[in-house]
C-alpha cells in the first residue's frame, strides 16, 4: 500500500499567488524525483470548532485560509530517498528560504495507508 505525507499550513490571502506557484514548482520536482502523487487545496469550508479544527491547529489568523496538502509515494522507503532528493535539489532551496507561510505554525506527518478503494 501506498504511503502518505500530509501538510496543513496557514497561508496568508495576500500570498496565495506565491503559495500556489511555489506549490507548481514543489510538486514538479517530487514527481520528478518518483512521488505518486502531489496535492494542494485550499480551505473551502473549513469551520473553526469549539475544541480543535483545521483553523485552530494552524492559528489562523484574520486574513490567512487553510492549505491542506498530500503526496503520495509507493512505500515508506520510497518516501524517504525521494524526500532526500527534493530536499538536496537546489531548484527547491532558495524558494523555501523565503516560504509564503509561517512554516512554524505547518503540521505535517507521514502516515501509512490502511484503506484503498
């Protein structure tokens, strides 16, 4: 089964076109260095909750909406040379010098799939 790394960030509205072209650009190079699959959305319908949610994860703030993002990889192992690669590729490292979010306040993961359909 596949392997799943997810992200949640808080992306100021004022920076969206910046997030999305460096999202473009992201995702050209994990695909080409093998990811599956590279996904970014932005929050629609993201309701804040009375416990936690979305918004209260990230702290948004007034003016900022949710991204919430996936790439999929074939395994674990996979995964990981794939994230040594985009992470060694030049092309990536000076964009993520000057991130169009506060990657303080991102919550990331990998997570092993259990269900396929």
């Amino acid at each position: 089964m596949a392997y799943v790394d997810g992200f949640v960030v808080a992306v100021p509205e004022s920076r969206l076109a910046d997030y999305k072209k460096l999202a473009k650009k992201a995702g050209k190079i994990w695909l080409e260095h093998g990811a599956l699959e590279y996904v970014e959305c932005i929050g629609d319908d993201v309701p804040p909750g009375k416990v936690t949610s979305f918004p209260r994860a990230v702290k948004l703030k007034e003016g900022e909406v949710v991204a919430f993002s996936w790439i999929i990889y074939k395994s674990r192992a996979d995964r990981d040379a794939i994230l040594r690669k985009v992470f060694a590729d030049p092309r990536l490292s000076k964009d993520m010098a000057q991130m169009p979010f506060d990657g303080k306040r991102m919550i990331y993961g990998g997570f092993k799939t259990i269900v396929e359909m």
